[in-house]
C-alpha cells in the first residue's frame, strides 16, 4: 500500500484528525467490468493499462505543496521516480500499473498522464514505430528561388532600415539541437542537451530538423551568399536539444526544458521559444503537463510559439479533417501556427493552406486553434550533411546558387519557425522606440497583433488559418506605434497606422480581427490597452478578478461561439454536445467538408468504427464511457442515441421538436472503448 505523510495539515481540514498519515486502500490491478478511474487518468495509459503493460511511464501532477509525500510514498512503494518537475508541480514515475487508479482516486492528485513520445513533426505512429510523412518531407521543387522573406513584406536582404532581431533578442530552440557553422557564429548563446539530463554542451544535432527550424528563424545568410537568409539574421539562439538522433523524445524531457529556459529566461535574456514538436492529445488542457508548462512558460513572459501539428488530412484519400491540432498546439496561450503554401512566389493571391495542416478545434476542449498560418511548405534552410534527415532524404537535398547544401523540409514544425522569427522582428521594433523601458510586449499582445495584421487567405475559415497568414511588415508597424506606458483603457497606439500592406505590388488589407476564445473581435481591438494585454492572463479568459472583461466602444464582436456556432467542421445540424470526443494518432478524427459530408472513425484499439448512410447520410456510432452514440440524419432529421443512463434521444427539424424518450430503441453492446 501507498502511505502519504501529511506535510499540509492545517491546509485540509479532512486530515485535521490525523496523525500524520493518510493510507490508500491496497492496491490492486483492475478487475474486468469494474468501473474505470475517474477524469485524472488519460486516455493514452488507458490504452497501455488495457494493453497489459507491467508499469507506466507516466507523469503525476499534484496539489500545490504535496509533491514531497507523494514522492516519498512512491519511492516507499517502489516506483521508480525519474524526475521531479517543480515547474508544474509533477513527477516522472515509472508507476506500477496496479496503482494507477487508487492513485488517481487520492485528492492529492491532479491527472496522471502518459510521458509521451513528442516528436519532431508529431508523426503518426504504428505499431509503435514512427514513420516519416510524405506532406512532410515534401520533394523539392524544380526552382531554388527563396521568396520567403518578401511574401512576408520583408527585403529580400536585410537592410539597415529593417529589424534584424539585434539589440538582444533571444529565441530558445527546443528541438535536436542546432549544428553550428558560419550562419550562427557567435549566436548560439547557449545550449543544453536534455536526452542526457541537461548537460550544457557544444551545440550539435545529429537529427537536423532543429538546424533547419533555426535556419529558418535567424540565418545570418552568409554561407548562401545571403540567398537563403533567415526572418532575424541577427538574433541570438540558444538550443536545448530534447529530441535524439531519430527526431523521437520525452514530454519530460520537454518540460524539463522549458522549466530551465523560464528559470533562466533573465540570465539568457530570452524572450522567445520555438517548439516545432508535439504528441498527441490525450487528456484536456488543464490535465496536460506539457499544456501546462507552456501555460507557466506563457505566465512568466515568455512568448512560446508551437506547431500545429500535421494531421490535416487523411492519408490514404488526402481527404480534408478537422481537429487534427496537436499538443502543445492546444495551449491557450501558445501561438499556435498552421502552415501556408506560398507557391513559391512573393505575392499572397495564390496562397493556400497546406493540406496536412492540422485544423482546429482542439480535442476535449474545442479551443480555437490555430491562431494563425505561416509559410510552411518546400522551405529550403540549413542543414548537417552527417545528420540523419539529410542522410535519409536524398530527394530533399537543395543548393543554393553558390552551391551550398540545403535541405528542403514541409510543415507546420517550418511555419513555426518562420513565425519565430516575426516575433523577434516585433520585439526589436518595439524595443528600438525605447516603449520596453516602460512595459514589455506581453505574450497576449503579441498573438494579438500576429492576428490583427494577418491577411486572411481566400477560402479558409477560422478553424483553418486563425485570423490569416502572418504579415511581419504590418506586425512590425504595430509594435512600432504601441507605447505600453499608457494606462488600461487609454489609447496607446502612438503613430497611425494603415491597416494593409503591399506585398509584391499588392495592397492587401489585413484582418484586423483577434480570436479571442471563441469570440472573434474587430475593430480598434489592439489600438488601446486592455487588462488582457497589458498581464498574463490566461487567453480567451472572459473574467478577471470577477469582473467581465470590457473592449471597449471601438470594439465589435464578430463571430461569437466559432468552433459550434458556423456547422463548418460537423456539417449541418450534426450534434456533438457539450465536448469533443475522440480518439488522435488517426483514429476518431473528425474528417469532412464545408458541405456537411463528415465521417468520425475509429478508435486506438480499432474497434468503434462503423460508417454508412441513410439516404445518403453520414451515420456514425461508438463509446464514450461505454455509451452508444449516433450521428446522423434520417430524412433530414437528426438523430441522437444512447446516453450514459440508456436513454435514447432523437430530435430533427421537420417541426423543430425535440423528443426524448426511454430506451425502447437502445442501440446494444458498445462498438469499442475510448
């Protein structure tokens, strides 16, 4: 049995009659049809207590202060700890499969999640070996020309007049490492290798995906004859390698990683970091340790810029899909980047989104994501010839016109570097009018301005490109003309600005919108300070310190309630209730049209599926906890069946009516487990 010795007493009043311990019941392993443990436990060590596995590699998140008993009961018991994040109150254990569900059942204990495999691209995986997506590694195209720069209103070349990413300007790079060579000399600042426990090291990477997502943000040029120069030539890198030499590594290695970056963030001097991997979500925001140290990362004023993921379409049919956003993608306050495909050429009227771009809305918690899209796809930008990428992709090797080695790399991992760099542009822009030395650019106000000066891409909607695709030359001139000395309330844009930009000949109107939760607000939204600029406040929050949050007169809300309210990811009248369920690592995602034509399938264990129709609808059935679930139209009308007490509920909407009733027409054994 576990035992907890009590070091909070007076802060529970349950254990005011204790003597210093607190015993679980015995632990024992899962009897078959006992009920299963509750929310804490996420879906991902399910799957491995289902599968039979002895132990769980997991990471135990605990009640502020309690981390010390837990540990110690832990280590009483015999499982092996691995590491103790303070960061975010947690522990990497090696637990005793029989113990997780007395374990999640204690009040001490916030979630026990999967240490997760996070990946370079968040492959999928089968079998448990990862493999290499072909939207990803996309062939290189016939031209070598590099755009990249001037789609985003960029010169081609840095110029004097331009940001650089100079006057102290840092970006951590969590990644494989950074292969050092002329592009970088005298800019890595730093760097930590966290598959060996965090050893400063001489920078190195012997996988290549993280030299290419530094290449991409800060490439002095200088090896290219400047042709394939990175968004900030000039700004300062530090890597902390937690990927290995196979692009595969460890959520707590990742956590461990941005634990030190925001513990030394001042010694560092950073202010930015790129994390161009992910896993899978297997549990809510709030119950998710990587989510919640982007959150704590975020809180203390870091600007943390995450991939999207690359789940936008199936892989067999190339069908579009929603939901596909990875973690740490679905952290609030992340700026999460989808990726955009420029065609090569400097003006926006023939840019898309790329079609593996994951798409929001997030599982479990249906957040808005992404935020916004990037160039992404056939980004040629700095390589190791001995890494394992350049060794492996042969029709992904690229030259620059002086005959340099490059590699040519698709994906939402590229457009999050690209965005990376924006940000360093914004804040040496800002930082140049001498505003910083009043109040620094906030995370939130980053984002904001990112979406306000995006310019939106021709038929994509909210769930698929955020407000648009990222303009650095608008983004710039906003940061400019904010002085965030000025007051909550009070108008703090200190020049005027014309809310376009011209891009290859073109004026192209920016969005001028923010996403904000699930609420998209126009007009002066960024022109004057608010409370949820101005402090780290967690984004989409409606209420501070009890208070609704007030726009402003200038402000308007455009779009409330997105993700549900527009039926473009569900398909008309489709109904998913209150949340979104399902399964990632291609199971259960939900895959479909602007036309209502979406099918849901699947499961990890591959049961839940079936697909068919009814005069021509999309029907679909499965478990959530063991309940029979329908979607579906029948003549038009919708059909819903099968809830937790059994009872079936149909509505349609030939009179408007909603009718329930009992469980005559009950749907039988559940199709699968979730």
């Amino acid at each position: 049995m576990l035992r907890f010795v009590d070091m909070k007493l007076s802060q529970r009043a349950f254990l005011a009659g204790l003597t210093g311990l607190l015993i679980l019941a015995s632990l024992r392993p899962a009897v078959a049809g006992q009920p299963r443990a509750d929310h804490k436990v996420d879906r991902a060590v399910r799957e491995s207590l289902r599968k039979g596995a002895a132990t769980q590699s997991v990471i135990i998140t605990v009640k502020a202060g309690y981390r010390d008993s837990i540990r110690q009961a832990l280590q009483q018991h015999g499982d092996a700890i691995k590491f103790e994040h303070p960061f975010i109150d947690a522990i990497s254990v090696e637990l005793h499969s029989g113990d997780v569900d007395e374990l999640a059942k204690h009040p001490w204990i916030e979630a026990v999640s999967f240490d997760a495999i996070v990946h370079a691209k968040a492959t999928r995986q089968t079998k448990n070996k990862s493999t290499l997506t072909t939207t990803l590694l996309a062939q290189p195209s016939q031209t070598l020309s590099n755009t990249l720069r001037e789609t985003l209103g960029l010169p081609a070349i840095a110029t004097s007049g331009t940001p650089t990413g100079a006057t102290g300007v840092t970006v951590a790079v969590i990644d494989s490492g950074i292969a050092p060579s002329d592009d970088f000399t005298g800019r890595i600042t730093g760097f930590y290798d966290f598959t060996r426990g965090g050893i400063p090291t001489t920078p190195y990477d012997d996988y290549g995906h993280g030299t290419h997502i530094a290449g991409l943000i800060g490439s002095s040029g200088k090896l290219s004859n400047y042709q394939y120069q990175g968004i900030a030539p000039d700004v300062h890198l530090v890597g902390l390698k937690v990927l290995d030499k196979s692009g595969a590594g460890k959520t707590s290695d990742v956590i461990k990683a941005l634990e030190y970056v925001t513990a030394n963030k001042a010694r560092l001097n950073l202010q930015i970091v790129n994390l161009s991997l992910g896993h899978p979500i297997y549990a809510p925001a709030k119950y998710d340790p990587l989510v919640q140290a982007v959150e704590k990362a975020t809180a203390a004023g870091l600007i943390v810029v995450t991939a999207a993921g690359n789940y936008g379409e199936k892989e067999t049919t190339g069908d579009p899909g929603y939901t596909g956003v990875t973690s740490p993608g679905n952290a609030p306050s992340a700026i999460t980047v989808g990726a955009a495909m420029t065609q090569d050429t400097v003006t926006r009227g023939d840019d898309a989104i790329a079609p593996y771009s994951s798409r929001g809305p997030t599982w479990f918690d249906a957040f808005a994501k992404p935020d916004v899209v990037a160039p992404g796809h056939r980004l040629l930008s700095d390589t190791n010839l001995s890494s394992y990428l350049y060794t492996l992709l042969k029709l992904n090797h690229g030259q620059a016109k002086n005959g340099l080695p490059l590699l040519q790399l698709s994906g939402t991992s590229m457009a999050a570097g690209v965005t990376s760099g924006v940000v360093a542009l914004i804040l040496q822009a800002h930082n140049q009018n001498g505003f910083h030395q009043q109040n620094a650019l906030t995370p939130n106000l980053v984002k904001a301005l990112l979406q306000y000066s995006a310019i939106p891409i021709d038929g994509a909607d909210y769930l698929t490109q955020g407000a648009g695709e990222i303009n650095a030359a608008g983004a710039i001139a906003l940061a400019r003309g904010i002085d965030t000395s000025q007051s909550v309330g009070s108008w703090w844009l200190g020049r005027g600005v014309s809310p376009s930009t011209t891009i290859g000949g073109v004026s192209l109107p920016w969005s001028q919108q923010v996403i904000y939760g699930d609420t998209v607000l126009s007009g002066n939204v960024v022109y004057s300070n608010n409370i949820v600029w101005g402090t780290n406040i967690v984004w989409g929050t409606t209420q501070v310190n009890g208070a609704n949050i007030v726009w402003g007169t200038n402000v308007f809300v455009t779009a409330s309630n997105i993700v549900w309210g527009t039926n473009i990811v569900w398909g008309t009248n489709i109904v998913w209730g209150t949340r979104v369920i399902g399964q990632m690592d291609g199971d259960n995602i939900v895959w479909g049209t602007l036309d209502g034509d979406n099918i849901v399938w699947g499961t990890l264990d591959g049961d839940n599926i079936v697909w068919g129709t009814w005069d021509g609808d999309n029907i679909v059935w499965g478990t959530w906890d063991g309940d029979n679930i329908v979607w579906g139209t029948s003549r038009d009308d919708n059909i819903v069946w099968g809830t937790s007490a059994a009872d079936n509920i149909v509505w349609g909407t030939s009179a408007a009516d909603n009718i329930v009733w009992g469980t005559s027409f009950a749907t039988g054994k559940p199709g699968g487990t979730f």
